[in-house]
C-alpha cells in the first residue's frame, strides 16, 4: 500500500489538491494520503493532519503575521518525513513552505511531484535552483510553463488547467444589468480590496439601473463583507457560488487570483483590480517581472482584460464602463476570452496530474 503526502497552503491550494487526490483514489483507492489542506482535501479522502486554515496569507507584511503557524506545519511535516516517509510527497502551490520541504523531502530519498509550482518566471528567478534541486517532476497549469521550466533545466510538463475541471459545463448567460464583485478569499484581500470593488461599483450605478451580486468564497466569516455590503447598498445579495455569480453577471469586478480565470473561462466580461499594503507594492514593483497580474492578460500575452494595480475606485469604474453595454470594448474583451480558452485547453488536469502521480508511485516515470 503507498502512501503520498499533500501540502497544500490556501483555499485555492486546497482546491485543486482536492481534486487531484480525489483523482487519484479514484484511479488507485488504495493509496493513502495524509495532507496539510483544509475542506477541499478532507473532502476527497485524505487525512489531513494540519489545518491550512491558518496558513494563507497576502503579500510580505500581511504573511508574517502567519510564520508561527507555518513553523508548525513545516515541523509537523518533516516529523512525519522522518517518522514514515511516503512514497511520493506532493506539494501543491504555495512555495514558501513547499519549496523547502521538496528540498527536505528529496535530501531523504523521497520523490517529489510538485503540482502547481511557484511562478518563478514572474518573480524570485532564483528558485529555479530549488525548483532544479527539489523537484522529480514539475506539473504545470499554465500553457507558457512547460518550456519555460524546461529551458531551465526543470522537467516539466503541462496537465492543463484545474480550472477548466471546476468550470466545466458553466457558461455565461447573463441578466441585464447584473453585476458581480468578487474581492478574494482571504481575509486582508477582502477588506482591502472588496471595498475598493464595491466602491467602483456603486460610481457605475449612477444613472444606471445595476444589481450586485457578492460572491463569498468558502470559510469566508460574512462579517468580513460588512463594508464592502455597505458600499453596495441593500439590494446587493451574497452569493456562495462564485460561478453562479460570473454566469449571471453582464460584467464582473474581480480581485487578481485563480477568480480570473474563472471568469475568462465561463466566458464573462471583468475588470481585475489588485491592492496590497504600499511596502508590499513597493518590493513587488522590484522583484515582479512580467508585464501583467491577471491570469487571462498572462496566457495570452496581451492585455485582454483591464487591469487595476494601486489604482482607486473611479480609475476602476471608468476602466469597467464601457464594457456594460455592446461596443467595440466589449466586443474586443469577448473575442480575448475565446482566445484564452483555446490556449487552456480542454477540462481533465486533475485526473493527467493524478495519473502522473500515480506513474512515479508504481515506478513507471522516468
């Protein structure tokens, strides 16, 4: 019987590694899995053994206030490392733990598949040599990954995009003047940034008859959407599917993150905004280096979709204006978004990373 070890770090983490291990025990139920995750993991079968939970952070200043319960899990990971090292350790996204503890890992003889690895071609270029020194086998989730990793001496290999697998079979079919927000996931992200959303939002409601819909992603304490509720107004109602949200919005306001694809997938008109706090901006300014943040502009290497970064509310409201109503901006968006799914390709990541997966357990991967 093997047994593989999971890390990962946050909501969106804890998705996608949900997914895979769910494909995976469908593939071979057998295998046993214990995890750092949360709800998505627990759900597919794994026995979590620390709780993500209290992981997730956003931006440098933001996730220090983390590093005692990351010292924890890092521990409690390499005890089980010790103790019973698994067959194969998986760690899914969130590089600042999971990089050290693929390097941990390999040190003790463990092979090491790391699905969703950290965006080394965006900043820190110096991991490459982690990622060289960490990893049997990188799997990739963005088309440009795969030779980017490659070329630096990386083996890697593109599975697709799990975010194809969560929105499969939804399509937009919009109401006439419904608008979504999405401000995130995590705590500071929403009160940083679900404000600056709905402040937005409420300038294009002037002369417009507009609806809003908030989407609130899992484990979100509804309290933490008090200000953003307030800046909307009383008809704006919360929903807790996220892709309900995108296919009944004529356009969406969206923090940058895996929402952005999403929306690009059901097919949805957005506008992206970002803020983090200003010494956060200030580092990222010096070590990002790519020229956008949002998923879609990224994939297909042009601005498809306005973006937002440090910028306030009216700069919002006036980038989103113009795609409410049919023109040339909105049409320009529409065509961008097929442009994105033709390069993501078809739905099924998590079942190629499992049977991955599972070809280094059984020995069967170079």
């Amino acid at each position: 019987m093997s047994t593989v070890a999971v890390v990962a770090g946050e909501a969106s983490g804890d998705l996608h590694a949900g997914r895979l291990v769910a494909a995976l025990r469908g593939l071979a139920p057998d295998v046993q899995v214990w995890a750092v995750g949360g709800e998505g993991l627990r759900a597919a079968g794994a026995r979590v053994v620390f709780g993500s939970e209290a992981l997730a952070g956003m931006g440098l200043v933001e996730a220090a206030g983390r590093l005692p319960a990351l010292v924890r899990a890092r521990a409690e990971v390499l005890r089980r490392f010790e103790a019973a090292p698994p067959d194969l350790f998986v760690p899914v996204d969130f590089g600042g733990l999971n990089l050290r503890l693929a390097r941990a890992a390999r040190r003790r003889g463990i092979r090491v598949v790391y699905f969703i690895p950290p965006k080394v071609w965006a900043w820190g270029r110096w991991r490459v040599r982690a990622l060289r020194e960490g990893v049997t086998e990188a799997l990739v989730v963005l088309p440009f990954e795969e030779a980017f990793l490659r070329d630096a001496g990386v083996p890697a290999r593109y599975v697709g995009s799990p975010v194809a697998d969560h929105v499969a079979g939804r399509r937009w079919r919009p109401e006439p003047g419904r608008v979504g927000v999405l401000p995130g996931s995590r705590r500071g992200e929403i009160l940083r940034i679900g404000p600056l959303l709905a402040g937005a939002a409420a300038l294009l409601a002037r002369g417009r008859d507009l609806r809003f819909s908030v989407a609130r992603a899992p484990g979100v304490d509804p309290r933490w959407l008090d200000e953003t509720l307030e800046l909307l107004g009383p008809g704006a109602e919360v929903v807790d599917d996220a892709l309900e949200v995108m296919e009944r919005s004529t356009l969406v306001l969206a923090a940058s993150g895996t929402a952005t694809l999403e929306c690009a997938l059901v097919g949805v008109p957005h506008v992206v905004a970002y803020r983090v706090s200003p010494v956060t901006y200030l580092v990222g300014r010096v070590l990002v280096r790519v020229p956008f943040m949002s998923l879609p502009n990224l994939i297909a290497g042009r601005a498809v979709v306005p973006e937002l970064i440090q910028r306030p509310a009216s700069e919002v409201a006036a980038a989103a204006a113009p795609l409410l109503e049919d023109g040339p901006a909105r049409a320009r968006v529409l065509r961008g978004l097929d442009e994105v799914r033709r390069a993501v390709g078809a739905p099924g990541a998590s079942e190629r990373a499992a049977r991955r997966v599972l070809a280094h357990i059984e020995g069967e991967a170079p």
